[in-house]
C-alpha cells in the first residue's frame, strides 16, 4: 500500500497536516518528540553501562596463584 506513495503524494500529506494542525502544533509535537528520543538512548546507555560494570564485576581472576605473589 505505501510503496506507491512516492515523494509528490509525501508532500501532500505533509501540507495536509500543516493545515490540519498548525506549525506551531507541529513544532511543539516535535520538539516532544525529540525529548523521546533523547531520554529513549539515555535508557538505553544507561543499562548498557550497568551491565557493562557488573560483568567486569563478575569476571574471575584467571590469574595463576604463584603469579599474584609476584605482583
């Protein structure tokens, strides 16, 4: 269904909603969603730092016993 849109039928729904809505709906619409995004990879660096940390938490000492004298 949406294959045959193509770019003139994209421009038309996109004036379409500017009249429907407005600019300034639109600007505020985006802006929230920018916010989304932004705080959506925040999440997502987050969890990938704290599994990151607790993995080196977890990770054993493959050291051997005489060597850890040494040191």
């Amino acid at each position: 269904m949406l294959n045959n849109i193509g770019l003139p039928g994209l421009l038309l729904i996109a004036v379409v909603v500017l009249v429907l809505f407005g600019r300034g709906k639109i600007s505020s619409l985006m802006g929230e969603v920018g916010k989304g995004i932004t705080a959506f990879k925040k999440g997502v660096k987050d969890s990938t730092d704290e599994l990151e940390n607790q993995a080196a938490d977890e990770a054993k000492d493959v050291t051997p016993e005489d060597e850890k004298d040494k040191v």
